[in-house]
C-alpha cells in the first residue's frame, strides 16, 4: 500500500518533462560496486575479443554499407505521413493555446516531451527515422510550394549558407531545447510549449526560405539532425529526396564511415549524449547535496533562480567536460590532425547515446506515456470522450524498479559494447592493423570509465544502498 500510495503521489505530483524516475525502489541482490565493475569488465572483454580476431576492414567496410533491400515509398503513403505529421502538430499547437492549462488535461505536455521527444527516438533508434517521412514543417512548406506553383516554382531564396556555419545552428538550438525541457520554469505548461512551437515553426521555415530545405534540415531543424543521427543506428533508412526510398542493413552499420564528420557535428552528436547524462545526473542525491551545499536549500524547496543557474551551468559545463575527455582520447591515439579523427570516432558514440536514452526514459515511456490514450479522446481538456478511452486508467505496474535497473544495466553495456566494434571497424578502416589497435586504448579507457559512471547514475533514483 506505501508503494501503491507512492506511486499515485508521483502521478499527481510530477512535472512532464522531469518524470523519468519511478517512485519504487530496488533492493540490488550485489552491492552497487559489483554491477559496476562487472559492466567496465564486460566491455574491456569485448575490446580483448576484437583485438585479437577483429580482421582488416578496408574491403569490408563498404560490403558493410551496401543496402540488403531497398525500395520505393508509395507516393499515397508518403502524403498520408505527411499529412498525419501537419495535422498533429496543429493539433498540439492548438490544444496547447486554447485548452486547459492543467500538464495531464491537455495533449501538448505529453504528445511533446513523451510520446515526440521520447517515443519517436526510439522509433527512429530501433526501426528507422521516420522524421524524413512526418516532418510537419517540411510537409507545410511542400504544401506552400504547391500551392504557389502557378506564380513561383521554388519558395527559397537559396541565399550561399556560409560553409564555416556547418551544423552549429542545429548544436544551439538542440541547447537550447535541452534548457527547455530541464531547466526552464513552466515547461509543462501547455501554451508555453504551443508558444515555443510557434517560435521554432517560425524560424524553420524562414530557414527554408532563406537557405533551402535540404540545406536546413541537414544544418539547423534539430529534430532532422538528430533523429538522423539516431536513425543512422536503425535497421531501415529512409531517404527523402525526391521519391522516399527505403532500404534495409545491418543494424549500426549506418554509423561506419569512411568520411569523418565535421566539427560542427562532432560537436552536435556529443552535446546529444552530454545532454542526456546531465539530465540524469540531475536526479541522483550527489546532485542535491552540491545545491544545498551551493545555495543552501534542498532543490525541490529552494530559490528558483539560484537553482536555475546552478542547472543551467551543468547543463552547459556537461557536454564540455565530455568534448574535453574524447578528444584527450583522440589525441592519444598518436595521429593528427585531431580534428580529422574526432569526426572519424565520434559515430562510435551513437550507441551509447542511444542506450543511455533508452535506459534513462523508458520508464517514462512506459508510464506518463499512457496519459496519450485518454488525452487522445479529449485532448483539449474540455471534457470530450471522442473515442471512448478518457475513462483510461493509467497502469502503474507496467514496469517497476527491478525491469528498469536491469533494463539499463543490458542497454547500457550492449551499446557500448557495440561503440567498441564500431570504433574497431572504423580504425581498422582507416590505419593499418598495428595501429588500428593500439589507437583503441584510449578510447576504452574512455567507455569503460562512462559504463561505471552511466550505471552509477541510472542506480541513484532506482536503487537502494548496497547491501553492506
């Protein structure tokens, strides 16, 4: 019954984009340390592994990449998608300006942080990035298009995008949307978010206009850039251009390039996966105890804008601190320039980004994500039942605390176990096999550490103390 009461006080209590921990608690049969160091083992096995049967690559590399299927997209489906997309994001902007005001009564709070932010990585992680079939700014501006093609045939201006700018718009604006949804104040509330879609639905299409929107999606709407970056791990690509085509591969193999990124998305794919630790090292009481230290106030008591500041600084000096130890990495590989081998290793980080997201906001899934089926039928919060589901009962034993630590513990060593043959691959792609594997130390060094350090974080809000 506590457990029961607990729950149902976190329910009521919690704010949409903060609800990723669960109110149980579970009692590890080890203690911590052991989980730990048995994840860092099984990872430094796996590079052993490699090390010693892991062949040359070159020629494989680019049987790796070939398509194992592929196809085209029926145009009918391809408008449906489009259409779906255009129609619920005026649906959320909508619900989010004139339906009530209350997080769990109107769609906007959960449809955004749950099941678009959340829900969609995992499609885009786990099947394919669907984002290049949905976008609903990319479906408005075709429409735009269409619709003036008897006086104009291409809306853009296409004005030169600098080439120094690379993808540094889409780095600032994915900062400033993981501000948003962890530090900013009433970021549940339903017209902030319908307000903050304008804004970007705003600066989105003047993108498109000024620049193309090829040249934007790749460079600035964060939504393309990382769901792209997330679907390169994917079984099934999606290509837009023109006709929509899949195609089917090995998953992770999107992510093997012989091609290094630049730095402006070498910057963007670590600030993706800096962003998610801070998110969950926000949780853990290591946290709360440097606040009260700092401000002298528990977190959830103390002065807003103290406390904002104090996020606001971890949220920027996170990432920072990652950018700092991977390229400490790279440069011990012993090659130059660094530059060149940060875009060529930073894919191999992918799968962790990705596991720690799954491990982090599966519960959050699970459960706030279940608010979608009655919302659906009312999503304005007037009181509507249009599809006879706004008597849902939420479930709040889908998951508990156990599924979810073991949960994290399988994702997270699985995804870096997978960086570990994907950083392999690639430098066997690029040096010979001498160097190839001495240029790997480093970088283990680097993932078994972030293996111990993801767990630690991921066991404070679900764990018990260790048995002593």
């Amino acid at each position: 019954m506590r457990i029961v009461a607990a729950a149902l006080f976190w329910l009521v209590t919690m704010r949409g984009a903060a609800a990723h921990a669960l109110a149980q608690r579970y009692d590890l049969p080890l203690p911590l340390g052991f989980f730990l160091m048995g994840a860092g083992a099984a990872v430094a096995v796996s590079f052993v592994v490699l090390a010693l049967f892991r062949r040359n690559d070159r020629d494989q590399l680019d049987a790796a990449l070939r398509p194992r299927l592929q196809g085209a997209i029926p145009r009918f489906i391809v408008l449906c998608c489009r259409a779906v997309g255009g129609a619920l994001l005026l649906l959320i902007v909508c619900a989010g300006l004139f339906g009530n005001q209350s997080t769990f009564k109107n769609i906007a709070p959960v449809a955004v942080w749950v099941v678009w932010w959340v829900g969609l990585s995992f499609v885009c992680a786990f099947i394919g990035n669907v984002w290049v079939l949905i976008n609903p700014w990319t479906a408005a501006f075709k429409l735009a298009q269409r619709m003036a093609a008897p006086w104009r045939n291409d809306l853009s201006l296409r004005w030169q995008y600098p080439a120094w700018l690379g993808a540094w718009p889409a780095c600032a604006l994915f900062l400033l949307l993981a501000w948003f949804e962890l530090v900013a104040p009433g970021r549940d509330v339903p017209r902030n978010i319908a307000l903050a879609l304008l804004l970007y639905s705003a600066l989105t299409w003047a993108g498109f206009v000024c620049y193309g929107r090829e040249l934007w999606c790749r460079n600035a709407e964060v939504f393309s850039v990382v769901f792209g970056l997330f679907g390169r791990f994917a079984p099934v690509r999606f290509e837009g251009n023109g006709r929509c085509h899949w195609s089917l591969r090995p998953p992770a193999v999107g992510l093997l390039t012989r091609t290094p990124l630049d730095p402006s998305m070498t910057a963007f794919t670590l600030l993706v996966l800096g962003t998610v630790t801070v998110d969950g090292l926000m949780e853990t009481p290591a946290w709360a105890a440097v606040v009260e230290q700092l401000i002298g106030v528990q977190p959830s008591t103390g002065a807003a804008a103290s406390y904002m500041a104090l996020q606001t600084a971890l949220l920027v000096t996170g990432p920072l601190v990652l950018a700092a130890l991977y390229l400490t990495a790279v440069a011990l590989m012993g090659q130059s320039p660094v530059t060149k081998l940060a875009g060529q290793f930073v894919l191999s980080l992918v799968p962790i980004a990705i596991a720690y997201h799954l491990a982090h906001y599966f519960s959050m899934l699970a459960i706030a994500g279940q608010f979608i089926i009655p919302l659906a039928s009312d999503p304005f919060g007037y009181g509507w039942d249009l599809f006879g589901t706004m008597l849902y009962r939420i479930d709040i034993g889908l998951v508990d605390a156990r599924f979810i630590w073991y949960l994290s513990v399988a994702a997270i060593v699985t995804g870096h176990i997978i960086a570990v043959w994907i950083g392999h691959a690639t430098a066997y792609a690029v040096f010979d096999a001498a160097t190839a594997r001495r240029s790997q130390y480093p970088m283990l060094v680097l993932m078994v550490g972030y293996t111990m350090l993801s767990l630690w974080i991921l066991a404070q809000p679900i764990v018990e103390p260790a048995i002593k």
